[in-house]
C-alpha cells in the first residue's frame, strides 16, 4: 500500500511540476525523489506522471505534467495528507511542531510590529526556526508562486486559485519633510506638490501608481517621483531635504516626535497601504496558516488593522 512518504512526495512533484522543486521542498535529493515515484508507479501499476520538455516557471528543470490516473491520485493524495495535518493539530500542542518556515516581508511591517510577532511566535512554537527574507511585494509575489517562501506579508490580496489570503493591517500614507525644506503656504495643493522631488515607494507599486495618477494632467508636467525599495533611503532622503516623502507616518513616528521630519498638510489625499498574510494553501498549511493568524492579532495589538 502507497505509504504516506511517497503520496507526499507525489503531491509536491504534481504541485511544482518538477522532481528537483519536490527535492528542494522536502529536504531530500532528487533521486530519492525518482526512486519513490518509480516505486509507486510500480505499485499502483500506473503511470502518475510524465516528464515535459519545458522548464518550470520556477526554472526548477523541466516540467512535469500528470496523467489522468496522477490527477486521480492527487485528489485522494491531498485529503490524505490534510487529514494528517488536521490529526497532528488535534492531537499535538504547538511546542511539538518543528522545522523551518520561509517568511517573505515587505519592509514597512519590518519597521512597525514585526519584533513583537517574531517575539510572539518564538513563545508560540519554540521548535520553529523563521528564515525570514525581506523585499517588495512582486518579489514576495514571485517567491510565494514558485513555493521559494511559505507565508508573506505583502500588499495584497493574492488572486491567484491556490493562494490563501487574511487581512492584515493598513497604513495611512502622508506627506512629510524636513522643517528646513522651504515650503509655501500650507496646505499645499497640487501645483505646489509637482514642484517638489516626490519621494515614496517603487513606482511599480499600486500606491506611487495610484498617487502619480492622482498628481497628472492632461497639460502639467508629470511628478518627479524618486521611487525607492529602500524604507530608511526614503527616510534618509527626507531628513536631507531633497523633496516631500510620502510614507506611513507610523513608519517616522521617532522623527516626528524628534522634530527632525513634520507631516505636511495638502489637498490631495494619499491612497492607503492594504497588506495581507498570504501563503500557498495546501495539505501542509497549517503552520503557515497558524502564524498567518497570529500575525493578524499582532498588528491588530499595534493598531494597525
């Protein structure tokens, strides 16, 4: 009978579309891999899948495709292993779950509450170890698609059929500035603010698009949007006066109180940053989805849902 080792095994093959992602995903070599899917082909008297002649959109070589009596087996595959997850849970505290977990951040909740979760999960799950990897929502995004990471807080939600979404936390976007940046008249409208260096987040981002299009015209020049990846080169950036930041001011809230940045008063209304704790759903969720949960009552405790 297929034991539980190698219907695993079989699932990630399915689900990547390659031996070599599988590996990589479960620890193990690649022939090991081969070895345990021949096996159960063998047993089952089947062919499960059948090698393509494309890479995978991961570039995890090439693709591997299921055959109809694979797809059957996925199906029966998937329910087996989530009713392991589920018996583990019910039957094991969280002190007993171990292993690594990849998780994808992007920097603005690395500088509001990511400490007291990272505080609060270490508590939680003493056994886990959180590989955590810092960087823009479309890498988070890549990352999570090709199962490089297993839960990320980035903008969302995630659309796509297998991820899993839970609200997370929003932050209000602002203008601020140096009180040595020359201003006019507050509050300032936005001719004043298209005169200025606008300095914010990758212009690839929905907030800069969003901002951008609310600052264009048909007949006035286009914003000067210094677009940054990096949070504290934005910060930097401010403090020496080079133009307006727009940012969370949750995310300046020492150089507000220092008095070395000021929130600036406009007329336009900066669009709002929405993230969401997203992760591939799948028969071995269940940490993912744990932590996924208990970041949301972390960022509900700072006041930031």
């Amino acid at each position: 009978m297929a034991d539980l080792r190698s219907l695993e095994i079989f699932f990630w093959v399915a689900r990547l579309r390659s031996f070599r992602g599988a590996a990589d995903r479960l620890n193990t070599t690649q022939p090991a891999v081969s070895q345990r899917i021949a096996a159960l082909e063998a047993e089952l008297g089947v062919r499960l899948l059948e090698r393509g002649g494309r890479t995978t959109p991961a570039g995890t070589g090439r693709g591997v495709v299921t055959t109809a009596q694979g797809r059957r087996l996925l199906d029966y595959a998937e329910r087996m292993l989530r009713l392991r997850t589920e018996m583990l849970e019910a039957v094991a505290g969280p002190g007993a779950v171990g292993g690594v977990l990849r998780l994808g951040v992007a920097e603005t909740i690395v500088h509001t509450w990511l400490a007291r979760f990272i505080e609060r999960a270490h508590a939680l799950y003493p056994a886990v170890t959180l590989d955590i990897e810092v960087d823009v929502t479309h890498a988070l995004r890549g990352a999570l698609a090709s199962h490089a990471i297993d839960l990320a807080f980035l903008m969302g939600p995630l659309v796509e059929a297998e991820m899993a979404n839970l609200p997370l936390c929003r932050y209000p976007l602002a203008f601020a500035a140096s009180p040595k940046l020359g201003l006019p008249a507050e509050p300032l409208d936005r001719d004043a603010v298209l005169a200025l260096p606008i300095i914010t987040y990758p212009r690839s981002t929905a907030p800069t698009i969003a901002l951008s299009a609310a600052l264009r015209s048909a007949d006035g020049p286009a914003p000067r949007v210094f677009g940054n990846a990096s949070l504290a080169t934005i910060v930097r950036m401010t403090l020496d006066g080079i133009g307006l930041s727009v940012i969370p001011p949750a995310v300046v809230a020492r150089e507000l109180a220092e008095g070395t940045l000021r929130l600036v008063e406009t007329t336009l209304a900066p669009p709002e940053l929405a993230f969401t704790a997203s992760w591939p759903s799948g028969p071995d969720d269940a940490l993912a989805r744990r932590l996924a949960e208990l970041a949301v009552q972390v960022a509900t405790e700072a006041g930031h849902r």
